[in-house]
C-alpha cells in the first residue's frame, strides 16, 4: 500500500446553482496525495476545503471532474459500493467531534463495526485496540460529557480508526481545542500516519501546525490550488522549507 496514489482528483468540481448565482465551492481542483503521505490543505474560510475533503469522502459528488481512490473511480461506483469505500476505505473526523451523546465511548468507537457487520467477537478486540491507540483505554464505559474535549476527539479518531481505513480524513480537528491539546491531537495524527501508513488529509486554516506536521501544503483559494508548500513532517520547528522535502512525494 506503500507506493502508489491515495487520492488523485482530476479537475473535480463542486458548483452550487443559487437562484441565478453559481457557488463554485471547488472549482477545478486536480492533486495527487500518495499512500503514507500526511498533507495538509490550507485556505480561508469559504476556500472549499470542507467541500474539497467531502467530495473525497465520498460524501458529496462532485458537478465536474473526477475523483480516484487507490485508482478507483468514485463517479462508477454503484451506491453500495460508494457506501463500502466509506466505510472501509475512510475514516473521517471533524472539528465537532460528534459523539453520539446517549452511548458511551465504548458504544460509540463500536458502531462503525455493527454497520459493517463485524462479529460481535472481533468487534470488541478491535474497539479496545482502537482506543489504545488514542490512549483511552482507561475510558470505555465514560459517556462524551464525561470527557474532556481533547479525549472526545481522540475518541472520534478510535471511531475512524476502528474499520482501519487506509485513508483518514480531518476537517480541522484542532478547531475546538485549546493550543495544547490541539497539538496533542496533531502528534497523535502524526503517529498513526507514521506507525500505520496511514494516508492523512487534514484541513486546517492554521499554517504553523501545517507546517509543523504535514509533509505538504495545499493551499486553496476561492475554489481553486492556489500554491504546494513542503511540510516539516513532524521532524519538530515550526514550519520550513527544506528542499529534500518539496522533493519527496
Ligand atoms: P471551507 O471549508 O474552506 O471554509 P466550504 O467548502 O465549506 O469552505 O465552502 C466553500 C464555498 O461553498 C463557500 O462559499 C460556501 O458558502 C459554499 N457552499 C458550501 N456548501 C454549500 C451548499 N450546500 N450550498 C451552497 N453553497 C455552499
Ligand atoms: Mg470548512
């Protein structure tokens, strides 16, 4: 899974018809991300990110162009199987972390097994790996009111996790949290792209951390790439642009 393209978009497009106006949310967009990398996608508010990274969820389809995972186009997938590539092929977290409020943390990293119809055995081996690895452990039967917003995120991260996707989308997790926990939220992403090859898309409007931890910027603009920038990878210092990285893929 190493080698290879993730994600590519060819020329992908998200407009909205608004009475007589035309919203061009994403507006010809055309990247590659590869398998293992961690990138980041930059922009200001209304820039299409969000529309960008649901369009790659499989979420939203696009009015243009086309999107591939791992070669596969999404536009010919029938509708189970564009449900499967976002089931299994997905996981995705947001920066309302959207926990389900009546069940408890256990419940809700476990759901995501019940709708892909994992034995009940298996299933509990795998929430409990799931939490591990977002070190919660310790917090299986705590409803999302009784976690700190930092493990409510790291939660939602166990949920994505727990159908081990190979690509995980991020649609600015840090936006809730203080500076600090942010920043532990990013390590962690850091980590599970690091020790799992686990392909990373994250939206952010805050470069610095972008910089801190993604291999690259993305940088959008009213619809459109406005701009590929080298990350400093996790590898510590803010930001940078040393040219062994520009060049990696
Ligand atoms: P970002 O995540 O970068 O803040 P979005 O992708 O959410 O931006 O939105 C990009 C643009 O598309 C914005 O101008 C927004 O108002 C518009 N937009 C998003 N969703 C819709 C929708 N469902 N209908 C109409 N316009 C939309
Ligand atoms: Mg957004």
């Amino acid at each position: 899974m190493r080698d290879g393209v993730a994600i590519r978009t060819d020329g992908v497009m998200r407009h909205y018809a608004m009475g007589q106006a035309m919203v061009r949310a994403v507006d010809g967009v055309s990247i590659e991300v590869k398998n293992g990398e961690f990138v980041a996608l930059l922009g200001s508010s209304g820039s299409g990110k969000s529309t960008l990274l649901n369009l790659m969820a499989g979420l939203d389809r696009p009015t243009g162009g086309a999107i591939f995972a791992h070669d596969r186009n999404l536009a010919e997938m029938n509708s189970e199987e564009l449900a499967r590539h976002r089931s299994h092929t997905i996981g995705i977290v947001f920066q309302a972390f959207n926990l389900l409020p009546r069940m408890t943390l256990e419940e809700n990293v476990e759901l995501p097994l019940r709708l892909a119809e994992v034995d009940r055995g298996e299933r509990a081996s795998r929430v409990h790996e799931a939490l591990e690895r977002v070190r919660l452990g310790g917090r299986l039967a705590h409803r999302p009111t009784e976690l700190s917003g930092g493990e409510q995120q790291r939660g939602a991260l166990a949920r994505a996790l727990v159908n081990r996707p190979t690509i995980l989308l991020a649609d600015e997790p840090t936006g809730n949290l203080d500076s600090a926990t942010g920043d532990e939220i990013m390590k962690l992403l850091r980590e599970i792209n690091e020790s799992l090859g686990m392909t990373i898309v994250m939206v952010t409007h805050e470069r610095p951390r972008a910089e801190a931890f993604a291999d690259r910027l993305l940088m959008m603009k009213d619809g459109k790439l406005d701009g590929v920038a080298a990350g400093n990878g996790g590898r510590g210092g803010a930001g940078g642009n040393d040219g062994a990285a520009a060049l990696r893929p």
